[in-house]
C-alpha cells in the first residue's frame, strides 16, 4: 500500500481543519491519522478517541474504492 500525496491547497485546509469526516461528491470519508503502516492493510490505531471514530465508521455502510476511484475522485478536485 503507498499513501497518495495530496498537493491541493483547499484539500490540506479541510485535513487540518480538524474534522474526522470529509465529503466528496455525495460520499464521506473518516478521516485518521497513522503513525506508521507496518504491513499493507494493518493499522494500529493508539489513540482512544481515534480508536472509537474508527469503530463507529466500520460498523456503517463503507464502500471499498480502487486507487484509481481515489484518483480520479482526487483530480476532479483540482
């Protein structure tokens, strides 16, 4: 797994805003910082208040998207 660069300037504002949730188009998005990734698709998530945004997020609807998706999400943004 390699983490996409984001370059957007009104993106970066909306990832330090603060807010654990982010709307593109009609989807949203949690949000959480990671330390560090050790193996593909393995989080460890240390902080309590993260933990439980995350739980809550995987118990909803979370539809899996493609690198691609992700891209081309990303692209029509800029």
């Amino acid at each position: 797994m390699k983490p996409i660069k984001v370059e957007d300037e009104e993106f970066k504002r909306a990832v330090y805003s603060g807010e654990s949730y982010f709307q593109v188009g009609d989807r949203k998005f949690i949000l959480f910082e990671v330390e560090q990734i050790n193996e593909p698709n393995v989080y460890e998530v240390v902080d309590p208040e993260e933990e439980q945004k995350l739980l809550e997020a995987l118990k909803s609807d979370n539809p899996v998207l493609s690198e691609e998706e992700i891209n081309r999400m990303l692209n029509d943004k800029i």
